[in-house]
C-alpha cells in the first residue's frame, strides 16, 4: 500500500460529460500529480500542485482542470468528456525525497 | 526536450534466465532517474532511485546502474512473479515531475 488514495476506483460516464477524481496523498506529501496511463501513449503528466499551488503542467486538455485543496487532497475535473479521454488516471505524491508514489488509478471509460 | 526511452518494448524469459532491461535518457541537470514496477490495472509501485552515475541500487533479484546517459535494470534468477511491466522515469533541472519511458514487459514462463 502505497498510502495514496484514489476515488472511485472505475467510472463510466457518456460523452459531453464531466466527471471529478478524488487523490489524497501520503500523510505529510506537499506535491501531488496527476497523470494518464493510455494504452499507446505510456504514462502522460497533466500537472502538478504543490501545498495548494500550481507547480507544473504537462500535456493537460483545456477541457480538464486540478485543484488542491488545504487539507492536501487534489481532484481532477475532467469535462467535454470524448470517447479518447478513456484510460486509467493516477495521482502521485511526493515529500521531501524525490520519489513520488502512486496511488491504485481511475479507470475512466467514456461511453 | 526531456525524453526517456525504454528497450525493448517486451521481454520474454523461462525461470532462471537472467537478463537486462535498458532506459535511455535526455535530461537536463537529472535529478534522479527512477524504476517503478507495474502490475496490469495498478499504479506503478517505486523500486529505485539513482542520482549519480555509477551509482548501483539492489532489491531481490533486481539491480539498477546509472551512467551518464542510460540505466539497465538486471534481472538475476528471474521467476515468474516477477512478470509485469517495468517503467524507468527521470526528473530534470527544468521541471519537477517525473517523465515516462513507455516500459518494458516483462514475462517469465516456469
């Protein structure tokens, strides 16, 4: 058990939809990512919060948005849902040390 | 721009059969290169870090070399739970996430 916790565990949604991913990191984490896990495409970073801020961004749609709220925990909003948004989403967190930890997924599937 | 490439794409090996796995890396100013093991429908799980080249990392039947410019990941003995699919990253000075090689799968058959 890595200590990062994601909700729900599957989703399944219609196009033109919105959906919101829970992630909360390992006790202590200040820095959460997310990323998406396709299978052509490998693992793919979408962003970064660091105690509350925007740190960085990947490859994020304009459709998708993060927050991370004062208590640690982040979510993913995803909307405009499209049939290629389907694959698994992972939260990662990270301390001090440079390894980040990753969460079990969101299996998103878009219907 | 920061790339990380794995080779090859998929490894088939029986019970005993030792072997490497190779990660090529163009990264500004590496702050560390990392492997994580995956499981099919799980989030990948940290193995190693390495941060200097020559620097070496051992768990089980797992070791990870760092040089300047690739990280093998050796498999010694390999048994078939050792089946799934490993992933190598690396942070550069830019940015501060991980970037992704795209993994090798790894299959060993008793």
């Amino acid at each position: 058990d890595s200590g990062v916790t994601q909700t729900p565990k599957h989703l399944i949604t219609a196009t033109g939809q919105r959906v919101t991913l829970r992630c909360s990191p390992r006790s202590g984490d200040l820095s959460v990512y997310w990323y998406q896990q396709s299978l052509d495409q490998g693992l793919q970073f979408l962003i970064q919060y660091y105690n509350g801020e925007e740190r960085a961004k990947g490859n994020i749609l304009e459709r998708f948005s993060a927050q991370q709220f004062p208590d640690l925990h982040s979510e993913l909003n995803l909307s405009s849902l499209e049939l290629g948004d389907s694959a698994l989403y992972f939260c990662a967190s990270s301390g001090d040390s440079s390894e980040a930890f990753f969460g079990q997924g969101t299996r998103l599937t878009v219907v | 721009e920061d790339q990380v490439t794995q080779s090859p794409e998929a490894l088939r090996l029986q019970e005993g059969e030792s072997s490497s796995l190779n990660c090529s890396y163009t990264v500004s100013g590496l702050r560390g290169l990392f492997w994580y093991r995956q499981d099919p429908g799980k989030g990948p799980e940290f193995l190693f870090t390495l941060y200097s080249a020559g620097e070496e990392k051992e768990k089980e039947r797992l070791k990870a070399t760092l040089t300047k410019k690739e990280s093998f990941l050796h498999i010694t003995a390999p048994k078939p739970e050792d089946s799934a699919t490993y992933l190598c990253a690396a942070r550069g000075q830019a940015g501060t996430a991980l970037i992704f090689g795209k993994g090798t799968t790894l299959s060993v058959s008793s």
